[in-house]
C-alpha cells in the first residue's frame, strides 16, 4: 500500500524527522488560506499522485500551463494560480504512463535553500534478510539512472535486525554522503529515526529523493515516499485510514476484497491462475505466442466457488480482455471447485469472449465434466501449451 508525500511526511515527523512544513489542498477554494498558514515568501506547490517524476511531468491539458507537476510560487497569488492550474488535471510521468493520472491533492510546502542534494532509502534487502539503507550523493536524479552509470555511488549499509540501528551504522551513512561534524551528527541521528519508523510501521520502502543539506546547515528531508507491506497493515489501522483509492484501479481494489492476488495489466488475453509461478509461466506462453497478458492473477491454494467466481467477474470487468485462459493445477486446490467457481460466474455475467480452460491435478475428471455439461461454449485444453496457442488464435493474434 502507497501513500501520498504528504501523508508520508506526517508519519516521519512522529518519529522527529526534520521536514518542511506544508499544508495540503484538496480544493481550489483551501489555496489563499494555506498560502497565508505558511507565510511564505517562497512556496512549493506539489502534485499528489502515487507516481515519481512529477517536477518533470506535463499535464495533459493546455489549462494547466507548461510547467510539471511541482511548482515554484513567490507569491500567494502565484499560489492559488498554480493550484486552480494544476487541481484536477491530469499528469503525465515517466512512472504513470501515458494515460497518466488525475491531480486530486496538492501539497504546499515552505521552499527551501538547497545546498547538496543526496538519495536515501531504505528496504528489506531479500538476499541478507535485513532492512538495508541505500545512500548516494547523487540526490534529486532517478536512482536507476545513478545505478547504471555509476554504480559506484551507491552505497548499501544493511542493519541486523537483532541489533536494530546502532551509533556506527549513522557513521557509516555520513560518511558515504561525505558529511561530518554537526551534518554528520545530524545523519547519525536521521538513521535511527527512519529505522525506527520504518519497523515501528512495517514499510515496504521507504525513498527520501532528495534528501537536502539547506544553506542554513540543516539536514532535511525534502520529499518522501512510502510504501507498506499489505500482510502486516492489520496492525495498522492507522495507516489503512491513509489509503487513497482514487489512485488505485477498481479492479485491484476489489480483487484485494476477496483476498486475490490480482495486477491489471496492458494485454487483452484475461487470466486465472493458481500460484504465482504458474501464473508467471502462463503469461510467459501467451507472449510467447504472440499476445500479451491483461493481468496477473492468482486465486491462490485454497479458494473457494465464491472466490473464484469473484476472480472471473473481474477479469471480465476489464474491457481490454478479449479472451480469458483458466489455468489451473489442482493440488490443494480441486478442479471442480474452479469449474464451478467458473460456471457460476458465467450464468451471472454472461461469456462475452473466448473462455480457454486448462485443468490437471485433483478431481480434473470432475471439474472437466462439469464444465462440458454446462452448456456453454467453453474450450478446452490438454496442457499450457495447447491451452495458450488456443486462446492465442481465438483471440485472433495467432
């Protein structure tokens, strides 16, 4: 689950993270007011989506004016220009797409004087299984961009979990972005902090690009972003109340209700899988021959009718799909639960498109039979390859 900078900032500053004051604006008419809170003379006016990028998108719209996503205000005036601007448009990125996504908050912030720019994040290193934090000197530039050209900037300090964050894991963040004395007091004390927050809240990641030395010697973090793991958010009330779901698709939104594992992609051919491994393998085959997948989906080991009739209701949601491919293995799931899960959810939705159904393993005879005494038109299929190329050509790609 993702939240908003400004939410993001809100949850550092609990645990004495030095940030930059700001108000939000969810409306037009909230801009003059929050201009007047932070008194100025220089303002940020900030794009909220759930995307990187925003300083150097576009908006779609002429009204919108040339400028991205982050603005620069001298004047509240300015601000509430910007603001009537940039509410409600729609901002293009290089991690939205180009569809982009709808501008439904802004964030105003006192401006800052910068005097060196750094990267900092930290994450769940899955290879030594410690929270690990990721530093470079070079802030305020994508991070894979540094990665690729010069590897050599990015410095990795992992924590052991039983020790937590120690004295020498801040010395060693300093000196990776070439601070010392007071800054690097500062560095030392803004590592315990964000590790801290980061196991206190169960995050995912947590990115802080840039993360700003300002001419007055303060060591500030100027944007932040937050992610957090989903299996330990019921631990979390606080944090589920943060959830923006204007910024999430409908579909994954009501696949989560269910408790699938669903990711909507570009494709046109829908799927329904159980385990992500076979999930992976079967969009695989189905570029391999020639179309593209629609989503990611995994009903998981031990679904019921219910769920899986959930499962085929949203995949049929999505006017993109122009065939669907069930692909089941039945271990601990059963071939006939899915087919029944599958029927029932034809009977209600209607069967639009091409249905390809591909069963093995437990109670396969059974599920077959019941999806051949249904009576609709659903073809089927011997193994993954025959079951792909099938809703390939079906779908007319092959």
């Amino acid at each position: 689950m993702n939240i908003h900078e400004y939410q993001a900032k809100a949850v550092l500053k609990e645990f004495g993270v030095s940030v930059a004051r700001g108000v939000p604006v969810l409306r037009a008419s909230d801009a003059a007011d929050a201009a007047h809170e932070l008194g100025g003379p220089v303002w940020v006016v900030k794009s909220q989506i759930h995307a990187g990028g925003r300083g150097k998108g576009k908006f779609k719209e002429p009204e919108a004016g040339e400028k991205g996503g982050v603005r620069i205000a001298k004047s509240a005036e300015e601000v509430e220009a910007f603001v009537e601007q940039m509410l409600g448009r729609t901002l293009v990125t290089v991690q939205t797409g180009p569809a982009g996504k709808q501008v439904n908050r802004l964030y105003l912030e006192d401006g800052s004087n910068i005097a060196k720019e750094f990267y900092l994040s930290l994450l769940v290193d899955r290879s030594t299984s410690r929270v690990a934090f990721v530093v470079s000197t070079e802030g305020g530039v994508d991070i894979e961009e540094v990665a690729r050209r010069t590897p050599d900037k990015i410095v990795t300090v992992s924590i052991d979990p039983v020790t937590g964050a120690l004295p020498h894991h801040g010395r060693a963040v300093a000196q990776a972005l070439g601070l010392s004395g007071d800054l690097g007091r500062q560095a030392e004390q803004l590592t315990a902090q964000l590790y801290a927050a980061f196991v206190a809240k169960d995050m995912a990641m947590l990115e802080i690009n840039p993360l700003i030395v300002s001419v007055e010697g303060r060591l500030k973090c100027l944007d932040a972003k937050i992610s957090f793991d989903p299996n330990a958010l019921y631990r979390h009330p606080e944090i589920i109340a943060l959830r923006d779901e204007t910024e999430e698709d409908p579909k994954e939104i009501e696949a989560s209700k269910h408790d699938l594992n669903y990711i909507a992609l570009d494709g046109e051919i829908g799927c329904m899988v159980n385990g992500a491994g076979l999930a992976m393998a079967t969009m695989d085959i189905i570029k391999l021959y020639g179309a593209e997948p629609a989503n990611f989906l995994d009903v998981g080991g031990g679904a019921t009718k219910d769920k899986v009739a959930a499962a085929f209701k949203i995949i049929t949601a999505d006017p993109k799909v122009k065939g669907i491919l069930v692909n089941i293995f039945g271990g601990i799931m059963k071939c006939d639960v899915i087919a029944e899960g599958v029927i029932a959810a034809v009977r209600e939705v209607g069967l639009a498109a091409p249905l390809v159904v591909r069963l093995e393993g437990t109670n396969v005879e059974l599920g077959k039979k019941i999806i051949a005494e249904s009576g609709f038109n659903v073809i089927s299929a011997d193994d993954l390859d025959d079951a792909a190329q099938k809703i390939v050509r079906a779908v007319g790609k092959a």
